[in-house]
C-alpha cells in the first residue's frame, strides 16, 4: 500500500504541467467552469495576494464618499466648527491615495505573473498535444486551423483568465462593500440596491444564449479563415505561375465576407445587450436619487446622505454593468475553452507507456503478412507483404505511383498502423515497441526536404546542437556540400529562407542529407529525394547517398531506377504486392516488369 502510494506520488512528480492541464481539459469536457479552475490551480495564492492588494489600493475609492458625506453634513450642521474633523478626515483619505501607489504595484504583479504563467502552460500544453496526435491527424487537419486554436483560442481564453480574476475581484468586492455600507446606513435605500441584482440576472439569463450560439458561428469563421489563408500561402507559386490571382483572391474575399457577417451578427447582439442593461440601470439610478431625496426632505436621512448613496449606487451600477459586459467576454473565452476541449480531448494519439525501448538498434527488419487500408478507401494500398532485411542491407522499393512504397515507409517509421500482419524490428512486436526509441535512431531524407528559416548550420545540426567542428566538416564533405558552403560568404552561417527558398532543389536535399548524417543513424530511409531533380544534381545527390547508407540497413524509396543499382535488394511493387524481388542484374535477367520499366525510363532518356 505503502509502495503504491510512493509510486503515484513518484509519476505525480514526474508529470510535466503540460500533461496536467491536458488533462484537466480531457476530465472536464463540456464543463468550462471545471476547466479555468483547474488550469489555475497552484496559481491561487497569488491570487489571493493580488485581491488583498486590490483592497488596500482601492480602499481610497470606497472611503471617499464616506469622508465626503461626513463633511457635507459636519459643515451643514457645526459649519466652521467642524474644520478639525474636516482635517483628519482628509489626512484620512490622502494616506489611502498614497497606498494606492505600492499596492497598485503588487496587485499587477501578482496577477500578472499568475495569469502569464498559466498562459505559457496552455500554449507548452498545446505544442505537447500536437506532438502526440497521429501523423494522420495531422494530415486531416488543416493547419490554419491549428494556429487558430494556438493563437486566437489561447488569446481568448488569456482574456477570459484576465477578465475572471481582475474584474470579478473588483466587482464582487465593489458590489459588497457598496451593500454593506449602504444597509448599515438605510435598510430602504439598501433593498433598493438589491433589487438590481435579480434583473442583472435576468438579462443574463435572456442574452447568453444567443451570444454563445454567435461566439460559436464567429470562431468556426475564423478557424476556416485561417485554415483558407494558409492553404493560400502555400499555393501561391502554383496561384501566381496561372494567373489565377483573382480567382484566389475572390475565395479569400468570400470567407472574409462570411466571417464579417459572422461577426456583424455578433457585434449587434452585444450591443443590443449593453444598451438594454444600462438603461435598465439607469432608471433605477434616478429612482433611488429621488427616492432619497425624498427622504431628506422628510428629515429621515442627513442631507449629506445623498451624495453617499449616490456615489454608492453609482458603483454598484458600474460594477453590475461590469459584471453583464462580462457575458460576452465568457461566451467568447467559453467558446475557446471548448475548442481547445476538442484538441485535448483527441484520442488519436501514439501511446507508448509500458512499452519497450529500444536501446541499440541493430537493423533487423521484417514485414509479415502486412496489409494496410487508408480510411475512406475500399481497396487495400498495402496486400500481404512479407519481407526480411538483414542488419546493413541496402533494400529498394519501385513501381508506378500509388504502388504503395511511401505507405510501407510510413508503416515502418509508425506513422501509420498495418490493419493486419506484423511489423517485427530488431525481434520485437512494433506493436510492443516505444517507437520513439527507434526514431531516435533512424534518419529519414523526404522528397520534399523540410528547411526552416535559420543558418545553414541550424538547418543541419538540427535537434543535435552540441554537434563539434570537425564532425560538422565530415559530414559536409560527406554530403558533397564542401563547394557550395564554400561559395557562400558567410559560409555555414548564412541564413536560409523559409522551406530553402533561395536554394536549389539539389542543395536542399543535400542539406538534408547532412542533417541525416548528423545523427549518425542505424537506420536511413531515402524517400524519392532525386525524382526531382535535374542529372547533375541527382549525380551529386547519389554520391552523398553512397556515404549515408554505408554500414547502415537502408531504405530506398526510387521512381528512377539509376537511383538503386547498387542496392541489396530491389523490390518491384504493384497495387501494394511485391512482385519481383532480387538485385539489380537479377531483376534484368528475368526480363519482368522490373526490365520493362527500366526499359522505358531509358527510352525516356530517365537513365
């Protein structure tokens, strides 16, 4: 019992705040209220600090209509008799003014840091959960509307955050001390303050609705305005290499059209909102001002009075008004919370706990009766594959597209699941194995190389930063990458532009070679990273290639057949089967669709 309890506390210990407020979003769904306070949780301190600080530097705002109801009545009764009283009434209420100075101070910092903390765990909390989702789910949904959620939900809920801490502080403490004050001064002027509270909640009542239905439409809007601007982005050579420039402006026009009605909708339900409740308030105000007038004209309330609950009623309408300006602000943050519930609450994700890890990877890889299916397709992309590699095997997949030779790349490196068979590595189940220890061993070269905007030395110690001089230089040589960084004036610290722009096709998939490299990995997948490119290029490429797959099992994914002559074994696909299997002269011996092919690419002038 003991020792169960050491080890919840241990895991307890060990769980990232991430991983916390993942789950607090995931145990909460639907409960939004649930949510705030459980991502604030280990934050209430310094709330309670920032309240009581709050107190003391607004405790000036509060006493003054006491202090000036006093004066006005002393002077109306004693007139220059009262000076004296007048005096320490007034040192009184300028100490209070000077408080408000420190205070102010510790109020805001104690927020501050409690609110921003909470801010940065919800963003880490989102970039953790986008690091565990599926491959496939990253596919299925359009990034725009992951930097939606990243960006404006986030914003919004920061908002939200802000607005429940600092205002309902401020109201819930301005709305009690207007009360109190006011009941031990009048109990009739005080059940006229009181009266206001249930129709503040009856306009509530009346208006949420709505509102949240608005918030709702106005987010989804902007997530799929976000998702269309990307989509833009990323077409625009494709856009602007067609002359299709205001085909594609006219789409953006339309979404931003729809979403400028989604938020006109919204804009007038909250206006329609604030204007009914203030006049509301407003009547009630002139009501209990004639109301107490009254009163002092009877002789039941000192003359002074007036300005005292005047003052105090004005507050309490300020701060209901506040409170009923709140609503849309919740609906919107609310909103947010709910779609953030939706990322955090995605299932989709690479489990890996109780798993085995990988250790050395030797490089031992077979496919068993392996079939796959992609969701919404009818026929298998994948068919009985059965294959054995041998540790430092250098194994080539060809066929026509769609054949399915970047699906079993992707069914090795775990980014798809096989619907059945087995997929063993090193003598263990991949349904058994920590895929991330294997990952952390393997490098894998795509066709498209990925370049992000940073130095060229960046882009290829990437994940490896500690990496020395003269293993940088190895594997610059090694990658056939020495005359080109040479020709750069700054060298290995010139900057490359986003996706490697200002690059050529042959010096990106270099670079990603020596990012490959880098790693020194035990296993390498080549994915038709020379379809693309010119002869020259490619001649380059294949002699970096010849350095990364060496001592290495190896896999490589070719359109061009002059790409895997030197290959172990070269497997020929066909609607997800292999149909030929065997070396390069091997395969040419049997004149099969292996012959056939090569025939063609080198009547195509491919070879």
């Amino acid at each position: 019992m003991a020792e169960n309890k050491r080890k919840r506390k241990l895991q307890d210990e060990n769980r990232s705040e991430a991983e916390t407020i993942i789950e607090i979003f995931q145990n909460h769904a639907g409960r939004p209220g649930k949510i705030m306070a459980g991502i604030f949780k280990g934050q209430y301190l310094r709330i309670v600090l920032s309240g009581l600080s709050y107190i003391v530097k607004h405790s000036a705002a509060w006493v003054m209509p006491i202090i000036i109801s006093r004066i006005i009545t002393n002077l109306t009764l004693h007139g220059a008799q009262a000076w004296p009283g007048i005096i320490r009434s007034l040192l009184v209420l300028l100490l209070l003014v000077l408080l408000n100075i420190p205070f102010n101070y510790l109020h805001v910092h104690f927020r501050s840091r409690a609110l921003r903390s909470v801010e940065s765990k919800l963003r880490l909390a989102i970039v953790e959960k986008l690091q565990l989702l599926s491959i496939p789910y990253h596919h299925s949904m359009q990034s725009g509307r992951l930097q939606s959620k990243m960006i404006r939900d986030v914003e919004a809920v920061q908002t939200l955050s802000e607005q429940l801490v600092q205002n309902t502080l401020n109201i819930g403490i301005n709305i009690m001390v207007a009360l109190i004050v006011t009941a031990k001064s009048n109990l009739t002027i005080f059940v006229f303050f009181l009266v206001t509270i249930p129709f503040a909640s009856l306009l509530i009542r009346a208006f949420r609705r709505p509102i949240e239905e608005k918030n709702q439409a106005f987010r989804r809007e902007m997530e799929k305005t976000s998702a269309d601007f990307a989509e833009m982005e990323e077409m625009i050579t494709v856009t602007r290499a067609h002359a299709l420039e205001k085909v594609e402006t006219e789409r953006i026009k339309k979404q931003a059209d729809s979403v400028a009605q989604e938020g006109y909708r919204l804009d007038i339900i909250q206006a329609n909102f604030g204007s009914v409740s203030w006049a509301i308030f407003q009547c009630f105000q002139l009501l209990t001002l004639g109301f107490s007038a009254y009163l002092s004209i009877q002789g039941r309330i000192p003359v002074g009075n007036l300005v005292l609950y005047q003052s105090y009623f004005t507050t309490l309408v300020n701060q209901v008004t506040a409170l009923i300006a709140l609503v849309p602000l919740m609906a919107k943050g609310f909103e947010s919370i709910r779609s953030l519930t939706e990322l955090f609450s995605s299932g989709d994700v690479e489990e890996y706990e109780g798993k085995k890890a990988l250790d050395r990877l030797q490089g031992q890889i077979r496919f068993e009766d392996l079939s796959f299916t992609y969701p919404g397709e009818s026929d298998p992309t994948i068919q009985d594959l059965n294959l054995d590699v041998k540790p430092g095997q250098s194994v080539a997949f060809v066929g026509e597209s769609g054949s399915g030779k970047s699906t079993i790349m992707n069914l090795l490196i775990g980014f798809l699941k096989a619907d059945q068979g087995r997929l063993w590595i090193d003598g263990i189940d991949s349904e058994e194995l920590d895929f991330r220890s294997f990952r952390k061993q393997i490098s894998v070269v795509p066709q498209d190389p990925i370049l992000f905007s940073a130095t060229l030395r960046e882009n290829i110690t990437y994940g490896n930063p500690h990496v020395t001089d003269e293993a940088l230089d190895r594997v610059i040589k090694a990658s056939s990458l020495e005359h080109f960084v040479a020709s750069l004036e700054d060298g290995l610290d010139t900057y490359i532009h986003e996706g490697g722009s200002n690059l050529s096709g042959g010096q990106r998939q270099r670079i990603a070679i020596a990012r490959a490299l880098i790693r020194n990995p035990r296993l390498i997948i080549f994915d038709e990273a020379t379809s693309a490119l010119d002869s020259i290029s490619e001649k380059q490429v294949l002699e970096s290639l010849d350095h990364l797959i060496q001592g290495r099992t190896s896999f490589i994914v070719a359109h061009r057949i002059s790409t895997i002559r030197k290959a172990d074994k070269i497997c020929v696909l066909d609607q997800g089967r292999i149909v030929e299997e065997g070396t390069y002269d091997e395969l040419m011996a049997r004149k099969g669709l292996f012959a056939k092919m090569q025939s063609i690419q080198a009547g195509q002038g491919l070879n």
